[in-house]
C-alpha cells in the first residue's frame, strides 16, 4: 500500500489549532470572536454574502467568513475532487471495478444510517423538534478524510487492509457529499442560465488548451504544440476558467465553494491512478497533480482559517440539535456501514478484502464516524447563524469521540494491527 500524503496530517493538525483557538476565543470573548469573523473587507462589492436594499437590488459584502468559506475553500474541494476524478476515470481508479464495490455500497450505509437516527430521534422528539432540525439532516452524514485516516491508522497500524477500505469510503463519501451540496443546499436564489458560464469556461479551457493542441500535434513526437502550451501558459488557462467558473456558481446560487468542480475534468492528468493521495504521486507532473502540489500549503493555511472561522461555538450552545448530529455519527454511521458492508460482502457476494474481518469493519465504521471538516461546514450551509447553527456545530466538533470509540471498539473486537 502506497503512503499516504503527509499533507492529511498536516492539515489536519493545523485545521483542529484553529478550531481550538476559535473555541477559547468564542468562549471567553464571544463578541470580539465574532467581530472578527464577520469583519467586512469590502462592501458592495462583485463577490460576498448578497443582501437586499430597499429598492430590491442585490448588494454583496465581502466578509472575512465568505472568504474563508466560500473563496478558500474551494481549493480544498478542488483537491477532494481531483482525487475523486482520478479515482474513477483512471486505469487502476480505486473507486472502479469490483473492488470499489463493497466500499461503495457501505458508503451508501454510512450515510443512510446517520439520516435515518438523526430524522428520526428528531421525529421522536416532536413535530417542533423536527421542523427546526430537518434541514440539518446531512451533517451527520460527513466523513472526515484526514482525521479518520490517523484514528484507522492509530486502530488497525498502517498495512491493514481497513485503512485502504477507509480511505476508499471517505474519498466516496466526499463526493456523494459535494453532490449533496449543490442540490441540496443552494446558497441563495437559483438562477441556473449561470452555470452556462462556468460550464463553457470548463469546455473553452479544455478544447483550448489540451484537446487542440494534442490534435494538432497527432503524428508529431515532438508534441511543439503541447508543449508550448504546457511551458509558456501552464496553469493561468484553468485559473482563469476556474475563477469565470466560481463566480458561475455564486450567481447561480449553488454554493461557490464547489465552484471548481467543474474545471478538473479539462486539465490534462496523468494516465493511470497510484492511489487516494498516494505518495507516489508527488513523481507525477502532470498538469493536474502539479496544481494540486501547488494548492497543498494555502490549503493547509485556508484549513486552519476554516477551523478559526467556523469553530467559535459556545458550550452554552449545546443542545438537541448536537445530540442528533452526534448520535446521526456514532450511531448511524457504524451501524450503517456495517449493515450494508455485510450486504455487500455476504449476501451478494462481492468479498472484503483479503485480511478484512466483519468485526473490523464494524470498528472501522466506528472510525469514520468523525465528521469535523465537511460536517462543519454543511452546519454552516444548513442552518441560518444562531443558536441552532451553533449547536448543530458542536455536535459535529464532538464527533471527536468516535476516536476514543474506535480505539475501544478495536480492543473488544481484538483487530491485530499490521504495520507496514
């Protein structure tokens, strides 16, 4: 098994500094915290939170928190999307063929188990309960990349086939998640003749700059037209179709934070797949893998500044909305995984990985249940700032105790770790 990028570490340490930080500041200075968060950059300005004045004209403010959340987070979902794209258009793609299959379908598990406790606890509690709550019912469907990777290493020891099916799960995770995100949470008004602009950016860029010069080079070795696109325009093609892209989805009123999904597919990527984040690839130089070395050290800046921004939450904030979400978690989620993994291994006879055991699957189902990033940030989306937002986050922050259940879980279940 290929390693794993130390870039899931290292952001995820720098991601939990800022949210510490965010914590303590929320908690001891909750009005300079959220001063801070939501100071305005700019006012009336091309890109920011819309409002309305009087005469019904759109004004956008740019604020410290959209820029984090809307801006600079979209380079950390190009970076999940690349790998996800990979994945699945490339030879040895881990999400193709049948040994994505049982993964794939505990994905399915991992995010209908935690709908279903957390819709219906909040049924359970009431009608009121659940008509506050209900928009929030994909927070708990979140897995955590990075943090869950460390906890499945710490568990089961670098070498055990788990880790792998983890990493599978996550990664597919993320992008049913994205899928979630644009059809479920729109950012504002739908206006989609918007999403012309990005996907016409997307198809200018490709034809371009990578189908025609490619084209125009058939025949030749040489490859002069290729290569003088890929040594004198490099990257500024995407980065610019990128950005016509985004502001594509921000008047589309699809979250702008997805913003460069679009644009992966035209970049010129490498011919077979090494893996999710495998170390290999930092030998690959293609155009795609090159932008996203580029993209690894702002990202890991832009990661600390989300934890910062989105993080400042007030214990007294704890309430019914952050048990749904934990229980959606750790709850639903490893029992989802493993319902619909042993649907898969047994009863429609797609296997586990050789080495895997059920009981580890139901311990690495403990491990996913770490929401934090993408469940942070689809709390930020679902509600309106206030106190349900607020205890709806807390619940995602909490999540951090599947790590100390997994640990548990692989002791009663006796996983023998493989390292290597």
């Amino acid at each position: 098994m290929y390693k794993v990028w130390n870039f899931l570490s290292e952001y995820s340490l720098l991601l939990i500094g800022g949210a510490l930080v965010a914590l303590v500041w929320a908690n001891l200075d909750p009005h300079g915290y959220h001063d801070f968060v939501e100071y305005v950059l700019i006012d009336d300005f091309i890109i920011g939170h819309a409002h309305y004045d009087e005469a019904g004209e759109v004004h956008r403010t740019l604020t410290l928190h959209y820029l984090v959340n809307d801006v600079g987070m979209a380079f950390f979902f190009f970076i999940a999307g690349k790998e996800v794209w990979e994945a699945i258009i490339l030879e040895n793609g881990s999400l193709r063929g049948r040994k994505a299959a049982t993964p794939l379908i505990a994905t399915i598990g991992g995010m209908a188990g935690p709908v279903a406790v957390y819709l219906g606890l909040a049924a359970f509690l009431g009608s009121d309960v659940y008509d506050a709550v209900a928009r929030g019912w994909a927070i708990p469907t979140a897995t955590d990349i990075a943090f869950s990777y460390l906890v499945g290493r710490m568990v089961f020891g670098a070498g055990h086939p788990a880790v792998r099916f983890l990493l599978l799960l996550a990664i597919a995770d993320d992008a049913a998640g994205l899928i979630i995100l644009a059809v479920f949470y729109p950012s504002g008004e739908l206006a989609p003749q918007w999403l012309l602009l990005s996907a016409g950016a997307a198809l200018a860029a490709f034809v371009l700059f990578n189908w025609l010069p490619r084209r125009l080079d058939r025949g030749n070795q040489a490859r002069p037209n290729s290569t003088w696109v890929r040594k004198r325009l490099s990257f500024w093609p995407y980065a610019i179709a990128g950005a016509l892209s985004w502001y594509g989805f921000q008047e589309a009123g699809l979250h702008p934070a997805l913003g460069l999904l679009p644009v992966i597919p035209a970049i010129p990527h490498a011919d077979r797949a090494f893996g999710i984040f495998a170390d290999a690839e930092r030998f690959l130089h293609d155009l795609l893998n090159d932008i996203e070395h580029m993209l690894k050290q702002p990202v890991e800046v832009i990661l600390f500044f989300f934890g910062l921004a989105n993080a400042g939450v007030e214990f007294a904030a704890i309430g019914t909305p952050t048990w749904l979400v934990l229980a959606g978690l750790l709850v639903g989620k490893p029992v989802g995984i493993f319902l619909f993994g042993w649907l898969a291994s047994g009863p429609l006879k797609l296997g586990l990985p050789v080495g895997m055991r059920m009981a580890d699957l139901f311990v690495l189902g403990c491990v996913a249940a770490i929401g934090f990033t993408v469940a942070l940030f689809v709390a930020s989306v679902a509600f309106e700032a206030g106190p349900v937002q607020d205890a709806a986050k807390m619940g995602a922050l909490f999540s951090f105790g599947a790590a100390a259940m997994s640990v548990i879980a692989g002791i009663l279940f006796r996983v023998q770790k493989q390292h290597g």
